[in-house]
C-alpha cells in the first residue's frame, strides 16, 4: 500500500479525523478540480455519456502524462461493482476511439490528440475503501487499473491512498519485464551503459509498493498515480533521467544534475540526472526517493 498524501485544496489548518465525503459528487468535484495535481492527469470531460445499446455515463474522462487514456470513477464508500464498472467502460473506450481522438483534439489539440497511447489505458477509482477482494481482482485483470482510497481531512485537505495498482499484464508477466523489458533496447547492447541503464530500472521499482512502467518510444516512465521518474535510452555516455523533485530542494552539481524547469525534454520532470558509472547511480539514490515521495 503507497503512503498516505494530504492535498491541500483551500487553506487552513488540518484536522486530524478523517472523514467521508456527504455525498459522492463532492469528491467528484473536488478531484476534477484539482485532477493534475492529485493524479497528474489532464481533466478532459465530466459526465461523458457513451453512445452503446446499455447507456452509461464515465464520471470523468483524461489524459495522463504519457498520453495514456484515463477513466476515473467516484464512490463515496465501497462498492462491490465498482471493478466490473470501471472494466465496462475501458472497454467501450478502446472501441470507440475516434471519439476520445476528438474529445482530446478539442480540448487539447491536435499534437496531443495523434500522440495517444492506446496501448495503455488507465482506470482509476477513487472511493471511501475497498475490500481485499477488489484488491485482488484487479491484480487478476490484464488492465491498468488503480485503487485509491479518500478521506476528508476538515474542509480544506483531501488525502489519497493508493491500495493497489497493476498495468495493463499479469504479476508474472510484469517480473519477465522487470528483468528484460525495463528499457527494451538497452539489454541487446554491450558496455557500461546497458548495464547501468538495467541497475536504474531495478532501482526504480526497487523504492516502493505500486510502482509501474510505461513504455513510451522516447523513454520509460515509473509511476506511482503520478509519474516520479523517466528514463531516456542510453546515449554513448551517459543516461539521462528526469525526476519530479523540485530542482530549489536540491544542492546542483555541475555533469550531475541540472534545473530544466521550463525547457523541454522527453517525459516529466524538472530535474535532470546525468548517470554514467555505478557512483553516479549511488550518488542518485537519496533523489529517486525524493521523486518518489513527491508522486
């Protein structure tokens, strides 16, 4: 289970007793509100209705860092449908994606629209609690599904817990890619950068509970509900890694890290790792855990 992360969406002090929401379209409201920020995904739709012969309404439709299509669905408390709901929805998705396209054209445009990863669909249900066995039917699902459990803290905090988190394969399939899959094309190479750019993977989803990857041609992302690392392909020398910790946080050095707030480069993140020997990688560890406490 991944920590516990307060968001403060007005200003005050924090009350100590958790709380549900009165009715489940609060938390609605609240999250699309602040849906970048809790779950780094792009807000796109509210209430989208889907054109199919059984009806249905997606609570809210997104966009996540990497392009990856979002359904997010709210429930004040628990709801044994919830997983079957969700499923339903990603389904009809994945059959209808013209009109996600235009959705995203519309609102986005058009660059964001032909860069959609379809091959990575995300659901995302945020709710009151859930019981082990939702937890465990979502890690029997070849989909990309999270679990987040909300509290109220007071009026002014929102706290977010994840309780499970699996991408679009099973847990066997997920440890083949652990060990092979990380960065695909490192692991045909020889030299020192293959092997660094293996020890990064490992790393990575060495720092936690609900880490997951998203292969992108350009780089590989490591996600808790936000990306909080993503890895280049290996130059010649060096391996360039972006993280979210906040460059100000951190004492610079020259060839090591660097400040890219505001400059672009693949994937998230406004700190730039520069990785070329196992020193390096050591010297990164304090950082990796900065990013990912920060997601």
């Amino acid at each position: 289970m991944v920590g516990l992360k307060l968001f403060n969406v007005k200003s005050g002090v924090t009350e100590v007793v958790p709380r549900l929401a009165e009715v489940e379209a609060d938390v609605q409201g609240l999250v699309e509100a602040h849906m970048e920020k809790m779950l780094g995904v792009t807000f796109l739709a509210s209430e989208y209705v889907i054109d199919c012969a059984d009806g249905g309404r997606i609570d809210s439709l997104g966009l996540d860092e990497n392009g990856a299509p979002v359904i997010v669905e709210y429930k004040r408390g628990t709801d044994a449908g919830v997983i079957n709901q969700g499923l339903y929805y990603v389904a009809w998705l994945t059959n209808h994606k013209d009109a996600f396209r235009s959705l995203v054209r519309d609102r986005l445009g058009v660059t964001a629209a032909s860069q959609i990863l379809w091959s990575a669909p995300r659901r995302i249900c945020v709710a009151g609690d859930f019981t082990r066995y939702d937890a465990h039917a979502v890690r029997e699902h070849r989909r990309s599904i999270d679990l987040v459990r909300y509290r109220y803290y007071g009026s002014d905090h929102i706290g977010l817990e994840t309780v499970a988190s699996v991408t679009g394969s099973s847990a066997a399939s997920r440890r083949v890619h652990r060990r092979a899959a990380g960065l695909p094309a490192v692991r045909r190479q020889d030299g020192a950068m293959a092997e660094l750019a293996a020890a990064v993977d490992e790393t990575l989803f060495g720092l936690g509970e609900g880490v997951t990857r998203v292969q992108r041609k350009q780089y590989a992302a490591y996600q808790r509900l936000r990306n909080f690392a993503c890895v280049c392909p290996p130059q010649q020398t060096k391996l360039l890694v972006y993280l979210r910790a906040d460059p100000k946080e951190v004492d610079l050095v020259a060839g090591f890290t660097r400040d890219v707030t505001g400059l672009g480069h693949h994937g998230t993140g406004d700190l730039e790792l520069q990785l070329r020997t196992e020193r390096d990688l050591e010297r990164a560890q304090d950082l990796f855990r900065l990013s990912y406490a920060a997601a």
